[in-house]
C-alpha cells in the first residue's frame, strides 16, 4: 500500500501568495521581493566579510618550482609546485631520484648541475619576496650530494658562499626575504673546482608590502633605527613559544614555524600557556600576515609567577654568525592577565635592556590583542650569540611575571650585498669583489719587495773593495740624499743625518764629515781664518760661500743646496782654524 505523501504548508508561502494575489499591492509586493532578496543573497555576505580578518593574501608572483622534470603538478600543503624547467638556463644537468621515505615530496628528486647553471624569474611586482631553498642530499651512485660545494647568488646578492650540507640525514631550509628592484631574478649556482651544485626545491613568492617596516629601534644605545625597508634578509630562527610546529598549511606566507624546547635554557624557569586561536583579536595594524593566530594562542610564562622577588629570568640562546647584524622581531599577546594594566616586563637582549617596563595592555588598548617589536642587534654585541632573556619589572607594579609568544631572528646582509661571508657577487660570476682587489694590492707591494731586494742585492755586489774601513757605507749603498743614510753608523751620535727642515739643505753628520775629509786630513783644508775672524762675537765677521772642489765623494747634483749643522766642528793648529762643515752651496752661488 502506497501512502500518500501532502505537501506541507508554510506560512511564509501563504503570506506571499496573499500579498501577491492582491492587484491592489503590486508595488508593494515588489517592495517586498527587493528586500527579501537582499537579505537572503546579500547579508550573508556582509556578515562574512565583517567577521573574517584580512588574513588572505594573494601573491603576484608565485613560482613553486619542484626540480623533477618528469612530475605532474602536485599539490604540497595546500600549495601547487611545478617543474619549472622553462626558467632554467644551464649547459649540463642531470636528473636524480630516491625512493626513501623523505618529509616531502619535494625532496624526492633533485637538480644536478656540473657546471654555473641560473634560474630566471620574470617578476610582476617589484618589492621584498620570499626565496626558499630547499636541499636534501639523497644518496645516489654517481653524486654523492653531502660532498658538494657551491654557491648561490640572486642577482648582486650572495646567498650561500663554498655551501655544504652538514646533516645528510634532514633536509635543509634557506629562506631569504629579498628587496628586488629589478624586473628579473637571477638564481645563480656556481660550483666550486672539481664539484657540482643541486638544488630540491625553490620558491619565490610576494611578500605582503605592510611585512617590512622601515623603522625599528637599535639596541645599543636604544633609539631608532632607520633603513630596514632597503636590506636583504636570511631568516634564521622562527620560533613558536609554547606551542607546536606551524606548516605552511597554516601559515597564510607559507612560514614554518618551530617550536621552542631545544633554546629555551632552565626550562623549569618557564610554563607553557595557551587559549584558542580564536579568542586572539587581531587590529587593522596587525593581521594575520604578520603572524598566525597560533602564535599569540600560545605564550611562554614565568613558572613561578607569584613567588616575591624573583631573581631569574626566562632565557633563549640561539648560536649565529656574530660577523653580521640581526633583526630581531618579538611577538607579544597577553593571553595571562584578567585585567588591564596588570602585567609590566622587561626584555634582554645579550643582558642589554631591549624593552622597558612593557605594559601590553597599554599599547594595545585591550588584552589578547598581538602586538610586536623590531629591535637590531650589532655585530659587536654579538659574542657568544644571541642571549634573549625576559624578566618582572620588580617595582611592586603589578603581577610579577613576563611573556613572549613568537621570535624571528632575520640575518642582515653587509656592505658588500652579502648574506653569507664578506664576498660580493661580482658581474659574471660569483666572486670576492674586495679580495681581489685586495690580492692584487698585495701582489704589487710584493713585486715592488722584490725589486728592492734586488736593487739592494745588486749595490752589494757592486760595493767598493775598501767598504769594510769606512765607517759609513751609506755612499755606495744608498742615495746621499735619502735621508738618514748612516743608520749602519758604528757612531751612534752620528745616526742624524737629515734633510733641514727650511728645505735648503740637508745637516751631514760627523762620520760622513770624517769620511769626505779623510779624518779630517790637513791635506783636504781649503780654507782658513785666524781665531779674530772666526770670534763669534765680532759682528763683521762673514761666512761666505765657499766652492769644494776636492772633495770628490760628495754629489755632484747641484740642484740641492747643502748646509752644515749650526755647531761647526773646527780643527786648530798653528796656522789658524780649519773650516771643514759650513757648505752653504757646492756651486759657488
């Protein structure tokens, strides 16, 4: 038996079929119909809009390169990688595989390049863009991957100088965030002699532009810091406090996010806490671009929040290359108070005050709102690494207690455009822009080394025969004029041959005198004057020019004028007083 099935009536349907039904109301029933539709297809959309945050984003430029040649577009966390063998300009490469369980698909094959072999990406959007580099040295026959070297430029930015895998076991990030202002990345791999480069995966990817800001705040002395928007990034440390790794599933950037157990020091010292992604209330200012809800859900407290004056800190050390500066970018939210105005701490950084008296409450108007700080570090502050340390104000203001919620420690490239080492990429090929120049300075203070030592080599052979009875060999081996040319002297006092200073002359010193005049042989006299003519007190008396024939070691250079020191040394005999030292000229003038 079949039973007969009623339809059942609405009121809504006859509230409509009433209304319609009357000619007298046409214009109201259309009245109505407009409204209905616009709550029934609008409103939602409204309400959706209005309660969703601007967490979407979506990147002008999105290369998800995944290096297998043979592979289909695969859909890896949420995101769709390609081969990208279109941008890929090389003379030689080749093409391996592993069939050993990888923590991504993407590591199952990879690009081998013998030779320089460059990426190219045309770009739609100018500004900051995430570069990955994804490596996995997988075992193969002919490349053993763990013992390449090579190096990775983008552009007139060095990436990775003499780069090679230390754990074979993991795969291994580089992440950067670069500025490009050229219209076409240039991903360069350059091996090194006699090895090879590889590649797994690369991405590159627009940032949001409101990621980057242009200030910041120094750490020592703390004021701010300008430039930030013009640098290129490494990203070095990401880290999750309290809570779990974050992929870039859930991550709207694609950022991995790591939790912090293996650099939180003293873990006694510090308590885990964390409320639900949802109950996290972003601003206009700071969205979800700037870090994921589970972030700020999660925080890293003072285990012993109500003792009395504690005498601790919560501590992280993180190792980096203390040859570059860092930005440092501190995630906060106050998921721990219950009211306003209760939670006052302070921040280290390398035991330097990096945040003062930090009243959450205060800055964001509210609690559970993010909130985050660009602090730079120096690399002369850096010695042991990075020591990030939070701690209570202890001014009797409030709980006694201090959070953090997320870090990111970004490396900052160097005068040269380096993200790894003092090296320049230099046009043609990656390079040592200031070493070369270097070595070649080196290279010409050598030769010019050499060719003194020979010039040297080549007086002392062409020394006199009686060079051994002077006691200055100054003559034969050096210039007379070249200064001090009697510092092989056996006479200390007559190490002080120097040019005057009026710049007339030059003072000879007594063993150059002794030498020229044959020990002051009476043979070599070509003036006298009695002892009246020579009292330093009789006014009229001259010293007048005299010309010196005989003495025949003395330079012939008569573009130099010669003077003798103000003590002039005299020999008496019965004849009178020999003047030997007083050569205003050897020309007479």
């Amino acid at each position: 038996m079949e039973i007969e099935k009623k339809p059942k009536k609405r009121k809504t349907n006859l509230f409509l079929s009433s209304i319609l039904s009357s000619p007298s109301s046409s214009s109201v029933s259309m009245a109505i119909l407009l409204v209905l539709f616009y709550i029934f297809v609008c409103c939602p959309v409204v309400i959706i809009a209005s309660s969703t945050p601007a967490d979407t984003f979506s990147p002008e430029d999105n290369f998800l390169i995944n290096c297998d040649a043979d592979s289909k577009p695969e859909l890896i966390e949420g995101r769709t990688f390609k081969t990208g063998s279109e941008y890929l300009k090389t003379k030689s490469d080749s093409q391996i595989t592993c069939s050993d369980n990888v923590p991504s698909p993407i590591y199952k094959s990879a690009k081998v390049f013998p030779e320089e072999a460059t990426y190219s990406f045309t770009l739609k959007q100018p500004g900051y863009h995430w570069l990955r580099l994804h490596f996995y040295a997988m075992k193969d026959d002919k490349y053993d991957l763990h013992q390449s070297t090579f190096s990775v430029s983008a552009n007139e930015i060095v990436l990775l100088h003499n780069f090679k895998i230390n754990n074979n076991s993991v795969p291994t990030l580089k992440e950067y965030l670069i500025n490009m202002k050229d219209p076409t990345l240039n991903l360069k791999f350059s091996p090194m002699k006699d090895s090879f480069a590889f590649i797994n995966a690369i991405e590159v990817v627009s940032v949001p532009n409101n990621l980057v800001n242009d200030e910041g705040s120094a750490l020592f002395p703390v004021n701010k810091f300008s430039g930030l928007a013009e640098q290129n990034y490494q990203v070095v440390y990401r880290l999750n406090m309290g809570g779990p790794l974050i992929t870039p599933r859930n991550d709207t950037l694609g950022r991995i996010w790591i939790p912090d157990d293996n650099y939180l020091e003293e873990k006694n010292f510090a308590k885990a806490t964390s409320i639900a992604p949802d109950g996290v209330h972003y601003s206009k200012s700071i969205t979800p671009l700037i870090a994921p809800p589970m972030v700020y859900a999660t925080v890293i407290e003072m285990a012993d929040a109500n003792i009395k004056l504690p005498n601790f800190n919560v501590s992280w050390k993180l190792d980096v290359d203390k040859s570059f500066d860092y930005l440092l970018r501190m995630h906060f939210c106050d998921i721990v108070s219950k009211t306003a105005n209760s939670l006052y701490f302070n921040v280290y950084i390398n035991e330097k005050m990096a945040i003062s008296a930090l009243d959450l409450s205060a800055v964001t108007n509210g609690l559970a709102y993010p909130y985050y700080r660009d602090t730079v570090v120096n690399a002369s502050l850096i010695n042991d690494g990075l020591l990030i340390q939070i701690g209570p104000l202890n001014q009797g203001t409030g709980a006694v207690n201090a959070i953090l919620n997320g870090l990111e420690v970004m490396k900052m490239s160097n005068s040269v455009g380096s993200l790894d080492g003092e090296f320049g990429a230099e046009e043609g090929g990656l390079g040592m822009s200031h070493k070369g120049t270097v070595a070649a300075i080196g290279f010409v203070m050598m030769f010019g080394a050499f060719v003194g030592l020979g010039a040297m080599v080549y007086k002392w052979k062409k020394r006199p025969k009686d060079w051994q009875k002077r006691n200055s060999f100054s003559s034969w081996l050096l210039p007379l004029h070249a200064g001090d040319n009697s510092f092989l002297s056996k006479n200390s006092a007559s190490q002080k041959s120097n040019f005057n200073t009026s710049g007339l002359g030059r003072y000879f010193s007594l063993a150059e005198l002794q030498e020229a005049t044959k020990n002051f042989d009476s043979s070599e006299i070509i003036a006298r004057k009695s002892e009246d003519e020579t009292n330093p007190l009789n006014t009229a008396t001259t010293q007048t020019p005299i010309v010196v024939p005989s003495i025949t070691s003395l330079p012939t250079d008569n573009s130099r004028s010669v003077e003798g020191p103000a003590d002039v040394p005299t020999i008496n005999d019965h004849s009178g007083t020999a003047v030997f030292a007083q050569f205003q000229s050897l020309d007479g003038r």
